[in-house]
C-alpha cells in the first residue's frame, strides 16, 4: 500500500507496543496471536501515534511512534505522513489546518496491576510552566475485563482531599495506605467511559483492557514511585522538576462520592440513526472538552457517513469494511486505521454487526 500522496485511502496500524513502568499485555499479547502471552512491561500499544515515549534510562530506544509504509515501500512515521498534508489529512477548522498535535494520542492499555498514583497537567499548566503545548487529559472507553478480577475499578479525583502539606509528606514518605484513603473505588465494566481532566489524581486498577484517548503528550507526576518491583527513577517521578511544582499539577478539590458519576462518567448521546439499524454516537463531545472527541458507529448493514475531519478508528466489536471511493478495506476485530478527512464520506458495511470507535483531534 501507497500511503504518500495524499489519496483517499484508509491507513491501517500495525502493532506498536510501549515500555511502561508497570506490568501487563497479556491481553494484548492474544489479540496478536503470541503462542504463550504474558504480562510484562510492554502493556500499552499506541495506535496513530504522533508522540514518542518519555522513559528514562531508555532514552537511547525510540519508541513510541506509529509507522506506516511510504511511497517506496519504506517504513516512514505517522508523523511524517500527516505533515505533508495537514488539511487532508486532519481537516481544517475555520479555514485553517487542524495542527497535528491537537490529534489525541489513542492507545491500548491492558492492567495486570493497578497503576501508580499519578496525576497529569492541564493544557495551561503545560503551557505556562512545562514548555509544552499540551497537557493530558485523558478518557477510558472499558473494553473488557479479566475473569479472575472480581471487581474491576478505577480511582478519580479525590474523595477526602488531603491538604497540600500532607500529599507532600505522604509522597516523600511513600504512604501509599494513606494516599490510597483519598479515594473511593469505582466499579467499571465493559462499555462505560469515563474522562478525567487535567490535575486529577487517579489510578487505573488490575485487570482492564481499555482503550485510552489523551492530549499527545506524555506527561506525569508518578507520586506512587514502585509498583510490582519496578522503582521509577527519581528524574521521572515529576516531569523532570521538583516536588512543588509536582504539586502544583493536583486538583485538591473534593469529588464527593454521589457527584463520581456526574464528574467523570460520559453517557452516550444520539447522533444519528440509519434505516439498516445502525447508530452513530458522540461518547465525548467538545462540550466536555476541547481536547479531543470520542465517537461510536455501530454498524448493521450499510451505514454511509461524511467526514469532515480525520479519526483514528478501532474496530471494538464485530467485523465488517469501510470502503472510500470504491477502494474497501477489510476491518477484523482490535483492527485500527486512520480516515483522512479529504476522504469526504466513507461507507461502513458489516453482515452481522461492527462497533467502530472514531477518535477525533482537539479544537483547540
């Protein structure tokens, strides 16, 4: 496949998995058919990704970034696509080209443990204080849970805030009881969606296959600093700065426990509905945020749609096409691709049913 040239092609991802500081993909490892899958540091695959991996004493490995084949048949980034043609690729608002860091970063992400306590920074804190146009916030879409999990959860936001001075002490003194004491679990399951903004403290727990839409940045304050006998290096612990400014980062506001759900839980809304039956859904809207947007087409038959800017796609459930000018391309099951909005329309088909989530840059 030609990916240069700007045509009307749907781009497909291969696998492009990521060093993490914490254990987990053996989901990930059987949806690539590894004959022994297993956990392990790699537990993320970042799909469509314009954004290299910041992990220290791994410097000298570039990871992170989605390839596609070139013109030549020769590997080239993502990156390196989209820039030869922003406005095709990624659409314009206001007559202007869509930028190709407003392009969320989308990503697998498949727990065998739950996450350190982190936190990451709003865009403004970004940009004011990091040298950096982007910020991550950050949204779930829960796609399945393991079976030997009782209950999957996650934590967001603080329930008992604790001052400014008892997070620091608790952080220096690796507290993790009391860090823990702040939050109130949340129970998830397949098809919930959840967004956590910028400044919230959360952790994802043990056993989740998710897929995971943020700013393209990454950036964050690791204020648990071991998990699962991984000790993160002090230089990644607060983005490279020091515990006051790692401070500076939290929202301390209180998120009781009746206002989790108003808070961070995102219900779907109709966009639009076809004659065959199927649906087209906004999952997270610009009204939530200006970051990114996250929708759901489920397919039954044929269902035609316009495109006006592009989106990274995963084929969540089922299988099916999307054809583009008479050029079909055939969609499995964890089958993820990029639609360039010149595309201008696209066709989705599917015998039986296909559930394809579309995640769009940021208008902002």
């Amino acid at each position: 496949m030609a990916f240069l040239g700007t045509k009307k092609e749907i781009i497909k991802f291969s696998e492009n998995r990521v060093w993490r500081t914490y254990q987990g993909g053996k989901v990930l490892d059987s949806i690539e058919g590894k004959t022994n899958p297993s956990d392990s540091h790699f537990p993320e695959d970042w799909i469509g990704s314009v954004v290299t991996a910041r992990n220290i004493g791994r410097e000298h490995i570039e990871e992170g970034l989605s390839m596609v084949k070139g013109e030549s048949g020769d590997p080239i980034s993502f990156r390196e696509l989209l820039i030869q043609d922003l406005s095709f690729y990624l659409g314009e608002d206001s007559g202007t080209a869509i930028q190709m860091d407003a392009l969320p970063l989308v990503k697998y992400l498949d727990s065998a443990t739950r996450l350190h306590f982190q936190a990451h920074p709003t865009a403004e804190f970004a940009r004011e204080r990091l040298n950096s146009n982007r910020g991550k916030t950050e949204a779930y879409v829960i796609l399945a849970t393991r079976d030997d999990v009782e209950q999957p959860y996650i934590y967001a936001g603080f329930q008992r805030p604790p001052s400014r001075e008892q997070l620091k002490e608790w952080i220096l003194n690796q507290d993790i009881n009391a860090m823990e004491s702040c939050f109130t679990k949340i129970p998830v399951k397949p098809g919930d969606v959840f967004m956590i903004p910028g400044g919230r403290p959360h952790a994802l727990g043990e056993g989740i296959l998710m897929l995971e839409i943020m700013e393209a940045s990454d950036l964050a304050v690791r204020f648990e600093f071991e998990r699962g006998g991984y000790v993160i290096p002090e230089e990644a612990r607060f983005m490279g700065k020091g515990i006051e400014t790692a401070l500076d980062v939290f929202n301390f506001d209180a998120v009781e426990d009746e206002s989790i759900d108003a808070t961070f839980r995102c219900e779907p809304k109709l966009l639009h509905t076809y004659e065959s039956g199927s649906r087209f859904e906004e999952l997270i809207g610009y009204d939530r945020t200006p970051c990114f947007s996250v929708c759901r087409s489920t397919i039954t038959g044929v269902a035609d749609k316009s495109v006006t800017r592009g989106y990274i796609g995963i084929v969540s459930e089922g299988e099916g096409s999307i054809c583009i000018e008479g050029s079909t391309t055939e969609l499995k099951l964890w089958d993820r691709f990029f639609c360039p909005a010149g595309a201008g329309s696209v066709r989705y088909q599917s015998n039986e049913s296909m559930t394809v989530l579309e995640c769009y840059a940021g208008n902002s």
